[in-house]
C-alpha cells in the first residue's frame, strides 16, 4: 500500500477546491467534508485517513463495526471508507444499516477487502456500497472512487 501521512483531523477545503490564504479570517469558508474511515488495523486506518485529510476531507476513525455505526449517526459524514472484515459487526452489516437510514440517504459507501470474491459477489450481496476497493489500494485508487462519486 503507498497512501503514506499523518491522520490530520482539521478542517481544510473541499475535494477539487484551492483552500483560501487564511481559512479562519473567510467567514464564509465552506466547512470541510466529514469522513469516517473504519478498519481493524490502525496503521492502515491512519494512511487512509491522511490521504483524505490531505484532499480536504476532516477525518474521524473507528476500530470496529459498532463504534461506525455510532460515529456515523453522530456524524452523519459525507464518505464512509470502511473494511469489509470488522470486529463486533463486519463491514457488510455496517453499510446494510447506513443504507437503510434515511438520515444518512447522502452518506457514501465505499467498502474496502481483501476477498476478492466479495467484489466479484457485491450486487448480490446487496450490502448497498456504492463502490468497492480491494486491498491492497493505493491513494490513487481512492481518489479516483471518491472523484466518480462526487463527480
């Protein structure tokens, strides 16, 4: 995997936007996108949350299935990037639950794998991900999903 820098939890400026000189003198500078990224293994956790934090996202992470879920309601976060293998409850439930509260119709699934036979199975697992990264991923790999779904 080559996403490399520090988890940074600050606000910054949205995908595909230059942030202002000095933030904080703008009053009306867009607050930045929320994401969540959940997965098992911290390190990787961290790598993926400073590729976002890098792109402008404001990053919160999770460990486990559980602790999403209540992150995510609390949030209500624009992007959720998630492992599909979770401890208390795995990835697939997870994204069922999201998809399936309309307080959180907006939020974006990207569920991530080392089962390739899981993103081959996807429509029929119907977990309700709206897209799907096998791992190992690069930084690339996740701009591009982020950028085909906000387009």
């Amino acid at each position: 995997m080559r996403l490399s820098g520090d988890v940074a939890s600050h606000p910054g400026p949205r995908p595909n936007r230059a942030p202002p000189a000095d933030a904080a003198a703008v009053p009306d500078a867009p607050a930045a996108p929320v994401a969540v990224v959940a997965d098992g293994d911290a390190a990787l956790r961290q790598r993926i949350g400073a590729t976002l934090a890098g792109a402008g996202w404001r990053v919160h992470e999770a460990a486990d299935g559980l602790g999403t879920l209540e992150l995510v309601r609390a949030l209500q976060p624009a992007v959720v990037v998630l492992a599909a293998e979770l401890a208390e409850l795995d990835g697939l439930a997870v994204c069922w639950a999201i998809g399936h509260d309309p307080l959180l119709a907006a939020t974006r699934l990207v569920l991530t794998t080392v089962d390739a036979q899981l993103v081959e199975r996807r429509h029929e697992l119907g977990a309700g991900a709206h897209a799907y990264l096998l791992k190992p991923f690069d930084g690339a790999a996740l701009a591009g999903v982020l950028a085909r779904l906000w387009g």
